[in-house]
C-alpha cells in the first residue's frame, strides 16, 4: 500500500476514533472525505485503478449490510469497513478487519463477563436465531442490544486491529 493511501487511513481511522467516542457518530462528511481522497489517489493511476477501489468499497459493505438491516450493528460501521477494505486493499482490508473482530469478540466477551451478562446475552442470541430459522427471513435483533454491558464502538477495534496489522507486516519484515 502506498504511503499516501497509509496517511489517509490512518487519520481517517484516528478521527473517526475520536468522533465516535465523544458522539457516539461517525460523520457522512468523514467517510466521504476519506473515500474521496482514495478516489483521487488510486484515480492518478488510471481508470482502472478507480474502478477496482469502487468495486473493493462496495464488495467490502455489501456483506455487514446485513448487520446493519438486522439492527446488530450501525451504519457507520458498515461504511468504515467500505473504506478501510477500498483503501487498504483486498488482503490488507481483510487482514485488519480480522484482526479487528477479534479484538472487538474478546472485548465484548470481557465486558459480558464483567457486567454479569454473558448467559443472558446467549439465551437472547439463541433466541434471536430461532425466531430468524423459523420465520425464514431477517428479523430485527432484539432492542436491548444497546444495553451498555455490550455495546461496543467499533471505530476503535478498527484502529487497533490497523495497528496490529501494520506490526505484524512489520514483524515479518524484521524476522
């Protein structure tokens, strides 16, 4: 990944960090900003170039949208994966958001344990997808899932899990 596409993920994950926690939103204004700045960098390479970053963006969205229609998840989150995977690339892109959803699992796991909710939080989930095997549709998640034990800002995991992978590509370099 060029250093220019770097510098552009790495303030845009460290400003929607900061954004999300203080307001709890990661801004429309943010992740066009960010996509219009990749546009313009992979556009200096040529038109097809352009066309693999818009297709990456989208093939990188398109399959947490059902997160987001399940309520499981927020929209902002959706689109920073459509970024993170249009900037970094295929293999990067996947690599962080592993990386980032492990790092988010064993939080989420941490926080349940702590607060007391983890069986309560299985026995909804267990439910959730009984209902969703029976109706055979996508149904909305229960409400309560925005209960603090376990509600999570992902922007956060995002810039760690960018964190990890640039040590682990830098660890593999050194050894």
């Amino acid at each position: 990944m060029a250093i220019e596409l770097k510098l552009i993920l790495s303030l845009f994950l460290l400003a929607a960090a900061a954004l999300d926690g203080r307001t709890g939103k990661v801004p429309n204004g943010l992740i066009c900003t960010a996509l219009l700045a990749g546009g313009v960098c992979f556009g200096r390479s040529g038109f097809c170039e352009l066309l693999l970053f818009c297709i990456r963006v989208i093939g990188f969205g398109m399959p947490f949208l059902v997160l987001f229609f399940a309520g499981m998840w927020g929209g902002g989150d959706v689109k920073m994966i459509a970024v993170i995977g249009g900037l970094a690339g295929v293999r990067a892109g996947l690599w962080v958001i592993a990386l980032s959803l492990l790092a988010a699992a064993a939080a989420a796991l941490c926080k349940m344990l702590y607060y007391g909710t983890f069986w309560k939080r299985m026995a909804v989930l267990i439910g959730y997808l009984e209902r969703v095997t029976h109706a055979k549709r996508l149904l909305p998640y229960p409400a309560d899932w925005k209960d603090q034990s376990v509600t999570l800002r992902m922007s956060f995991f995002f810039l760690a899990g960018t964190i990890l992978y640039g040590i682990r590509c830098f660890a593999g370099r050194v050894w």
